[in-house]
C-alpha cells in the first residue's frame, strides 16, 4: 500500500488539449479516442493516465509518479495502475490493432511509444488549415443576409470530412509538394549512364553518378560523380575504377558523401556464384564551393569490411549509416562523428530489428526495417523517440525525405510502387506511366517539393545461342528486354521471358519460328524457367510465384505463392510434384512441394541445385564438392566430385557435370567432371566471359545473354 504525497514537475499543457497519437486523435475533455471512423470512451481515471503519459511522452513514468500525480490524496496499489494501462492499451488497440502505443519496461514503468502532437493555437492557425478562428473571423464580414448560407455551406463541410473519414492528423501536416504529376521531361539526355539523381538543398544543383565503358577494358566501366548546375552545365567532382554507390549531401549542403564499391581484388566485378557480397566500402567526403566548381577538400573515410546499405547525414559532423559488419552480421545503425572518427552503434529501436536505410531531415529520422518479410518506417524525433510506425505492404524500399517534413517517398522496386507516407500514417500512392520495359529507381523530391528526379534505364537484351563450335547466333533480334532462355530437354525448342508493349510474356521457338506462349501477362520479373523430363511441361518463377504451362493444351495456371522468393528446380507432372529453392536474403534452401504439402529438405545455405533422373545434386554456399538429395527417401549422400565451390551446375548425366565458375558477367569455361577420372576438362571454351548463361544443352551449346552497359537517364516527373 502506498500513501501518496509530495508533487512531481509535468510538463505544462491544458488539461483538454486535444492530440493526435499518430492516427488516433484524443480529446481529454470528452474522455474520447477517435480512428478509422470510430471512436471509443474511456474512464476519466483511464484518460488521465494517457494524457499524463502524453504529456511526458520523452521519459519512462513510474508506477510511484503516477500514483502521485494522478490518485493523490488517496490509498492505492499498483494493481490499480496496472488495471488503468490494461484499459488503456484495450482502447487503443480496438481502434488500431497492429501497433504498439504503450511500452512497459521491467522495473521501471511506462512510456508512450509515439509522440503526440498536441493541437495547439499555433497548429490550429497554420496556414494550411481553416481554423475555428479563421471562420469566425470570415463571419464576420459577412453581410447579414448571407450569414444563414455561410453557415450551411460551413456545416456541409463539417459533415463531408466526418463522412468520409478525413484523417484528422492529415490536415495538421505540412503539404507542401506535389503529389499528382502531368508530364516527364529528361534531365540528362546523353549516351551514358546517369543515375542517383541527389538534388542540392539550394534547389540550383544536382549531384548525380555517371558510368562510361572503359574502352582499354571491355569488361569495366568508369564510374564519376558529377554535379549540374541550374543552367545545365556539368562539373566532374571524381572517377573510381570502381563504381559509387550512394550519395547524400549534408543539410548545409556544404558537404557531399560518397561511397565508392570495389572488390578485395581491386577490381569491380560481381560476386562469385551464389557467393555473399564481398566488396570494400569506402566513404568519400567532398567540400565544395558550387559556385567556384571549386574542390575544397577531400576525405576518405576506413574501409567497410560488409555491407553499406544507406547513408544519411545526422548533422553538418556525422553521418548515419545503415550497414552490416561481415556476412552473418545483423543490420544495424551506426553513427560515425568526422570530427573525432569515431563510430557509435546506436540502440535498436523496439520493433525494427533489422533495418534496411534510414533517412533523415531536421534530425528527424525515418527507418525502413523488415518485419515478416514485409517493410515497416519508423518516424522517429530529434531524441529518438517515436512519432510513429507504419506498416507497409512491400517487400523492400527507398526511402528519402519529402523536404517539407511531412513523410517519406518510398519506391518499391519489385511491386514497381511509388507514394509517399505521412507521418500519420497515411499512404498516398503516386501514379507511374507504365513502362515496364524500363527500369525505375532512385527518386527524390526535387528541395522545392514541385518535382520527383528519377533514374529510367532502358532494358534492352538478346538472346544469344553460343554453339559447341564456337558459333556465336542471335536468336532475338529485336529492341526489346528478352532474358531466363531455357533449352528443353532435347534442345530443339527454347522458351525465354519477353516485355514487350510493356508486358512480359513466355515466347516459345521451334523450328526458327516463335510464338507468344502466355496470354495473361506476368506481373513481375522471371527469375527461372525449368521443362519437364517429357518436354511437355514448363514451370517458371515471378518474386514469390511459380506457375505451370502445359505446352499441350497451351494453358497457364498458378501453383504455389509463398513467403519467400521461390526458384523451380524440376517438375514431375504426373503427380504433380516440384522441387524447389525458397530463399530469404542469404538462406536458400530445397523444398518438396506437392500441392499443398511442403517439405524442407536441407538446412543451410543451398547454392546451385540441378536435377538428374529424380535426384537433386547442389553444392552448399562456399563448400567445394556435390551433395545428392535421393527422391526415393529424401537421403543426403555427399558424392566423389571435388567441384570448385560457388560453382553453377549446368547439366548432369550418367559419367558426368557440367558446370562454369567466376560469376554473371566474368563466367569461365565450361567444365566437365567426369566421376571416373575425378578431374576436370574443358568441354567448351568461352572466349568472352562477359556474359550470363541461362541454359545449356550438351548437344546444342549455351544460352546466354550479354553484360553491355545499358543506357540510363534522369528523368523529372513534374
């Protein structure tokens, strides 16, 4: 029992000072929580507790604090608290279910988990808003025989934002940018590669990256940093040999970091097959007088032994960073101070494990994590507390500031989604012309809010089929994205993915003759085609999909949505049964799947996985040799042949495998290890290795398609 006596300082604020938790607005005075069309009162003693714990959203309160503050005069326990937080938490979410608005920590008390935004005079009169004030004031000048018709069309409004539910949050924020776009003109127009549009905070300049094909080293391309003025004119700050990643200007704009990506070896070059990421990050601070095109001064930062995935400026001194250190570290935030080069990990913010970019303005700051394999952003304030959390429907995101502070753009690659989110929760979607031949990224809010700059790259590739004698023959020959060529099992029919017209279809050649197999277009990318032994059956891969085509009766159907991205490896159509490989970020593993019934039969890092008479043979990430999965009992058997690991297994038969090593766009020669002489030959050279093969038929020879550098420009939606 405790007798509570004595006071505690509190932060000053009208008892019936109405605010908003994120979508949630409350009114103390009527003890009242309205959302989504609903509203739900609570005990006075309830509202208390909340607006309290509003009121003091930046400490943890402790059951003693509340007890005092709020039952004072009176002899209480903690169970009373406790039942007034349960009603509370009961409250809030019956009005929101999937977020958490009370976090209780052990032995400490209670804090809220959003910060409220109080709706005070200075918010009420915001310029963007008619205020009760406004309207009184609008009233009064009006002549009194319009005052009846003032009223009624005032009420009418009243009525038509109650009606359809207008966010009460939403009209507090500021709006000042576009969301609804009418054309799109080039910014860059030259025959290159421009990407990473990053517009200057002074709305006159843009730094952006530029990629040039090496002409001494085919394979290679320069990468520069280069920054536009208003008037068109372009400065080159810095060229790597190997390639810039990100680039973020400070707030003051005085500053502008890079980070440059080369390889342990020097060498900008993809991975090895199936190999986790294994690049050198290395940050670049540039100081620059725009006006002179002067180089002020240069910094280069430690290299990152990981993985970078964003960088944002905290202030005009320190940088965030989004990273991982080595392969299988977790993600998480770091700040790194220029000044004292120092590097702080900073706490986990509850909820968001496992981060992906974060973005900040005004030392506000917005995280993009994963949760169940879907994108969640955090707003949190200048002390890291929650504004609040909103779950998206997508699978990854970019994610920049609105430069009015209202919310976020995010882009979602993968559902090809544009929108913003507000710091209320609230989503709106901006349209994207339909141009799925082309490849979006990158956007951000022109500083005035008028526009969005965006990269736009045009996919355009052929098929190539590279014969045992050394022939090299088109077999597309058109402008369009033609990729995932796969030869059937005898070799005289090949099936590759097309978009065309903006739709991506399956087209069939036979015979040197092609027809469109599909008549439903595929709504996203086609990772992986796989034919039955019978030559009759296809099944195929788009994100986390695998359909079936029955080449016999020309018909598609659906067969598995999952979770994870899923990759067919052999199809067995008369009873219906697929293998598979199911990956999440760097865990791929085999699956059994026949119907509805899903089996997991390795559990590791699976890499490249073929089928040969109802046998699975693959090899584990990094791990050299071959690994057999028996259908006949689901058995693991490691078999005798010592393949290079990060290999991609190409074809099996009775005596041998057929395999290439390097990786996409650096691809060896194409080996054979034949079982009985336990070593490896060459089977068909590879003059160019600046390919990526798709099939290969032991008759016929590879399917591939070439590593050109493809052209990109900016583009600004205005």
């Amino acid at each position: 029992m405790l007798t509570v006596t004595g006071s505690v300082p509190v932060m000053d604020a009208h008892p019936d000072t109405r605010f908003m938790l994120g979508e949630i607005k409350v009114s103390p005075s009527h003890n009242t929580l309205w959302a989504r069309d609903q509203s739900i009162k609570v005990q006075p003693k309830v509202m208390a507790v909340l607006h309290y714990l509003a009121l003091n959203q930046n400490r943890v309160i402790s059951n003693e604090e509340l007890i005092e503050r709020l039952w004072a005069g009176r002899v209480v326990t903690h169970g009373s608290v406790q039942k007034s937080i349960n009603a509370l938490r009961t409250a809030l979410n019956g009005l929101i279910s999937d977020q958490e608005f009370i976090v209780h920590y052990s032995k400490r008390g209670y804090q809220l988990a959003i910060e409220p935004q109080f709706l005070t005079e200075e918010t009420l009169e915001s310029p963007n808003v008619t205020t009760a004030i406004e309207l009184g004031k609008a009233f009064a000048s009006v002549q009194p025989k319009w005052r009846t018709a003032f009223w009624t069309i005032t009420v009418l409004i009243v009525l038509f934002i109650i009606y359809h539910g207008v966010n009460w949050a939403t009209i507090y924020l500021p709006n000042h940018h576009n969301t609804v776009f009418q054309t799109t003109a080039g910014y860059t127009n030259e025959t290159g590669h421009e990407r990473n549009p990053t517009p200057h905070p002074d709305n006159q300049h843009i730094a952006y990256i530029r990629e040039k094909a090496n002409p001494a080293k085919p394979n290679e391309s320069d990468s520069e940093i280069v920054i536009r003025n208003a008037a068109g004119k372009d400065w080159r700050v810095a060229t790597s040999h190997g390639t810039w990643f990100k680039l973020a200007w400070s707030p003051a704009g005085k500053n502008l970091v890079a980070i440059e990506i080369k390889r342990r070896d020097k060498f900008l070059a993809e991975t090895q097959f199936y190999q986790p990421p294994n690049f050198l990050y290395s940050f670049h601070i540039f100081a620059l007088d725009l006006d002179k095109e002067q180089l002020l001064e240069k910094q280069q930062l430690s290299q990152w032994q990981g993985q970078i995935l964003s960088v944002t400026w905290w202030d005009e001194d320190t940088l965030e960073i989004v990273a991982k250190q080595g392969p299988n570290a977790g993600n998480g935030r770091y700040r790194y101070s220029i000044r004292e080069q120092q590097l702080k990990l900073l706490d986990e913010v509850e909820g968001a494990i496992n981060p992906i970019a974060s973005t900040i303005l005004n030392q506000k700051t917005a995280i993009a994590s994963l949760h169940k394999n879907k994108v969640r952003i955090d707003f949190l304030n200048a002390a890291q507390g929650s504004i609040n959390r909103v779950q998206l429907d997508v699978s990854a995101a970019d994610i920049s500031w609105i430069p009015d502070g209202s919310g976020v753009l995010v882009y979602a690659e993968e559902e090809r989604k544009l929108f913003v989110v507000y710091l209320n929760g609230k989503q709106v979607a901006i349209p994207l012309a339909e141009t799925k031949d082309k490849i979006f990224s990158r956007p951000h809010y022109s500083t005035d809010g008028t526009g969005i700059y965006y990269t736009e790259e045009k996919r355009s590739a052929n098929i190539v089929m590279a014969s045992l004698n050394g022939l090299k023959t088109s077999l597309t020959g058109n402008i369009n994205l033609n990729y995932a060529a796969s030869f059937s099992p005898s070799g005289e029919r090949i099936v590759y993915a097309s978009v065309r017209n903006n739709q991506t279809h399956l087209w069939l050649v036979e015979n040197g003759q092609e027809h469109q197999l599909t008549t439903q277009p595929v709504t996203a990318k086609i990772d992986s085609i796989i034919w039955s032994d019978d030559g009759d059956h296809i099944v195929f891969n788009s994100g986390n999909q695998l359909y079936h085509h029955n080449l016999l009766t020309n018909t598609s159907e659906l067969l598995v949505v999952d979770t994870d991205n899923i990759e067919p490896i052999a199809y067995y159509p008369n009873n219906n049964r697929l293998f598979a490989l199911k990956h999440n970020g760097d865990s791929r593993n085999l699956w059994r799947i026949e119907g509805k019934q899903q089996k997991q039969l390795t559990f590791g890092a699976v890499g490249s996985a073929i089928e040969y008479s109802g046998d699975v043979l693959f090899q584990y990430v990094s791990e050299s040799g071959l690994w057999a999965l028996r259908s006949k009992d689901d058995s693991l058997e490691r078999i005798p042949p010592n393949v290079d690991a990060y290999s991609k297994l190409l074809k099996a038969d009775s005596a041998g495998i057929y395999f290439i090593t390097g990786g996409t766009c650096h691809e060896s020669n194409v080996f054979y290890w034949r079982y009985t002489e336990n070593n490896k030959s060459i089977f068909l050279p590879q003059p160019n290795n600046a390919v990526s093969t798709t099939s290969f038929n032991p008759n016929k020879g590879l399917l591939q398609t070439g590593c050109e550098l493809s052209e990109a420009n900016i583009v600004l939606l205005k």
